[in-house]
C-alpha cells in the first residue's frame, strides 16, 4: 500500500537537498528548497482565485517552463486536480475537456476564446515565497491529475491518476531504470504526455537534478547540454532516435562513457535497432516500457539483459503483475494468445464519465492490446485491438480525423488508417482513405489544408488514397484492418 506521495518526497528533498538544483530550463535553475517555496506560493495563489474550492480541476499549458512546475504541484497543495495539456491544444479538443470538467481556472492559455478564467503563466514567476502559505498536503487516494487520452470511439477518456498510482508509478520505474540521486537527466520529451511528466515525477521524487529542454529539433543544443550539464541519462521515443540518426548519425555515442540509463518508449522498435543502439552503448543500461496513461510503464526491458528476447516489450514492472485474458476474462495459460491485462498500484480505478463494466477483468485493466507471455514472463504483443495510430509515441484516433474530414464539401465517406512512415521517422503515419464527390474536384492538398487548425498536425494525413467506397460490416462498421 502507498503512503507516500511525490509531494511528501519533494518536502523531505527539501530538507535534505536544500541547496541541491532540483530544476533547469534555459538559463533558470532552481534549488530543491526553492522549489518548494514557489510551490507553496502558487497553492496561496490559487486559493485567492474567484470561485476556488478543494475538489475543483485546472487546466495547465503544460511546458518546459520553471512556472509549469509550480502551476502544477501547486494545484496539488491545495486539493485541485491538475489537467495538463499540451501548449498547441487545438481549440475543439480544449472546448470538449472544458465542458467535462468546469475547471477553476486555465493556465497559460491567454490565446484561446473560452469563458474559463484565465491565468497567464507568468502569474506563477515572481510570487512572494514569504507570504503566509497555506496547503493540503494531499491523501494518497485522491485524485491528483486527469490525464485526457483517446480511444477508438474518437471521444477523449478522462483518465483519473491518484497521488498512489503516480508514486507507484514512478518507484517502479526509478526501480527498474536504476535511478540514483546523483543523476542528471536531460528532459526533450513532452510533459503534456504521461512519459514526460512521468519522468518529472520519478527524477523530483528520487532527488535528482533535470534539465528540461525543448525538444530534440536542435541537436547542437542537445550535445552541449549533454556535456556542458553533466548529464548521466535521458529519454526519447523511437521517433527520437530515428530523427537523432537521420541528422548525426551514430554521434550519440560520443557519450558512452558519461550515459548510466536511457530510457525509451511510447511506440515499436524494431529489433534492429535496439541491438544497434546497445552496442552504441555498451555500458549504459538501455532500457525500453511499454505502458498506457491507465497504466504507466508495465512492462520493462533492458536491451543488454533482455537479448534473447529484444522483439518482446520485456516483462512485468516492478511490483506489476500482468495477465494474457480471453474474451471472457478468463486467464490464459503461457504461449496462449489473449488481451493484456495490468494489475498494480499504479493503474487507474477506471475512466471519468464512462462505463467501466468492459474496462477491467477483476482487477486487472484490459489494454486493448493482444499478446503472448512465455513460460518465463516475456510478453509479446501482437496486435492493437484498439486502433489508435501511434504517431512518434502520440496517440490518435482514426475516428476523430475521419470526423474532421467529413465536414469538408466535396467529401461523401472516409476512413483513417496507421501506416508506416515513408520517411522512417514517425513509425506511423495516418493515412486517409477518401470517397469524393463525383461532381467535386477537390483534392488531397484542398483536404489537407482545410484541417489545418482543427486538428493538431501529427493528426493531419501525411499519405492519401481515392478509394470507392470505405468496407464497413453488416451493422456498419468500419473495417479499418482492410485500408492499411
């Protein structure tokens, strides 16, 4: 059972590392005793916002910038549940998360029309740390954050994560990775996603130093950060290192020496190239998850130790226990092919405003995804039963474009797809599969500019097809399996 929280450990990180730079982004640092001040100051901050009341959410532009972090953990300290989406949220979506929610307050988002109370970020820098400072330091079992994902339906799920799922979450993985509280990470992933965030969680809970950076478009800045800083590990998706390969090769190996861990996730790689890049890294532990937001990091893989068995997404987390179910729920014998199912302290209780009848066997979530476990705990997944398109390690679902799509004149049906990237980088792309008008002359171009603004780019179709009708079954049903 978890009786801790990531703020419990953050509050004795400041007392015992008080001086230690818990946080870099750019050319700003702060202490771990600094962090908590500003912390406790954004709590008072919210506290004096028209219409704030413990139990309330607020949506968060979730950045690299020092000013997220208090927004964030601030919400915590005083019982608001914290909603971080990404800074380029696209309008439709926002509207959607703001009608589930009635949030307090938006953070960061001066540009969006909406009724909601905004809060410009820049509220959080600046705030007076010696101000009477009121917080709630929070129960393991309330909620913390609702994370927004996207299923097969289109419509966004309300994922729920409570202050224990988030702790067990990150002690697994801290476990696994070898986490030590001398490390210095370097941080180019989204924090809006769960794989970013999640790696603040695990490098704040564990004492450890992160520097947050951009992205990995500029690969200059990345390698001087990686030396000027010290750096002793970071992590990527695939989409990451494919971009890393296509613009210097094999340099990432200059850092051998220097790099403990690397962590990667979030979409397929190929066997290849994770023996290519464990040999790049001989002595640094290579390590790759596979997970959901439901279920942070399950399952876990170290390229070096895992060898034999590198085209499998590794076996159960610390702590995980993880189960091959049939149709009916009930558990599969090994080498059995079947629905992967989760059970730990880090999955979520079930969705916000939805059914959950079909969402777990007993205890255990069911992914949505269908696999094989050996004899010896190696899991191989095999198919996605979900049809969400893994775009570089972000989700999307076919129906949400398939919808945008059908708004556009000159369109009669249509029907989205993943497949591979041309250019290698992505993993996959989405693909749209277009029945025109016949009186229509519109075409992909026309298309592809009309959804500009309505959906976010990695959602916007990259590869095109005509097709005459989109094959769908007897009740209507798209079969998306037979336009890839």
């Amino acid at each position: 059972m978890i009786e801790k929280t990531i703020e419990d450990c953050l509050w004795s990180n400041a007392q015992l590392l008080g001086e230690k730079v818990a946080v870099k982004s750019g050319r700003s640092s702060v202490t771990y005793a600094e962090l908590r001040a500003q912390i406790m100051a954004a709590a008072t901050f919210y506290r004096s916002l028209p219409g704030y009341d413990t139990g309330k959410s607020v949506i968060i532009s979730a950045g690299k910038q020092l000013e997220f972090l208090y927004a964030y953990f601030g919400a915590h300290l005083v019982g608001l549940q914290a909603v971080p989406v990404s800074e380029d949220i696209n309008p439709n979506r926002f509207a959607y998360i703001k009608g589930k929610l009635a949030p307090l307050a938006a953070v960061g988002f001066d540009k969006i029309d909406t009724d909601v109370q905004k809060v410009p970020l820049a509220s959080f820098s600046g705030l007076d740390c010696h101000a009477s400072s009121f917080v709630l330091m929070p129960k393991p079992q309330d909620i913390a954050d609702i994370l927004f994902t996207t299923g097969t339906t289109g419509a966004p799920k309300g994922v729920p994560l409570t202050y224990a799922n988030e702790c067990a979450a990150a002690k697994q993985i801290n476990s696994y990775v070898q986490n030590a509280q001398d490390d210095i990470e370097l941080l180019a992933l989204p924090v809006s996603h769960s794989f970013g965030l999640g790696r603040l969680r695990c490098c704040l809970m564990n004492g450890q130093t992160i520097i947050l950076l951009g992205s990995f478009a500029n690969v200059k800045k990345m390698f001087r950060t990686i030396e000027e800083e010290h750096v002793t590990g970071f992590t990527m998706v695939p989409a990451s290192w494919k971009y890393l390969q296509k613009m210097v090769g094999d340099k990432l190996s200059q850092f051998a020496g220097q790099l403990k861990y690397i962590e990667m996730g979030s979409a397929f790689f190929s066997e290849e190239d994770k023996r290519h890049l464990a040999s790049l890294f001989p002595n640094t532990r290579v390590t790759m998850h596979y997970g959901l937001t439901e279920a942070s990091r399950s399952s876990f893989m170290e390229f070096h130790e895992d060898d034999a068995n590198l085209s499998s997404v590794g076996k159960a987390s610390p702590d995980v226990d993880i189960g091959i179910f049939d149709a009916y729920g009930v558990k599969l014998a090994p080498g059995e092919e079947g629905e992967i199912c989760v059970k730990g302290s880090h999955v979520m209780k079930g969705y916000l405003w939805q059914d959950n009848a079909n969402t777990f066997f007993g205890d255990y979530f069911r992914t949505g995804d269908c696999g094989v476990m050996t004899p010896d705990g190696y899991i191989y997944l095999k198919s996605r039963i979900k049809e969400l398109i893994n775009v570089g390690g972000k989700k999307v679902a076919p129906t949400e474009v398939d919808e945008q799509i059908l708004k556009i004149p000159g369109v009669v049906d249509c029907a989205c797809v993943g497949v591979p990237d041309p250019e290698g980088v992505l993993g996959e792309v989405v693909k749209g599969c277009i029945v025109k008008d016949p009186s229509s002359n519109i075409t992909f171009d026309e298309i592809g500019a009309a959804l500009v603004g309505k959906l976010e780019g990695y959602k916007i179709p990259v590869v095109w097809q005509w097709i005459e009708a989109v094959p769908k079954t007897h009740n209507g049903k798209i079969q998306r399996n037979l336009l890839k």
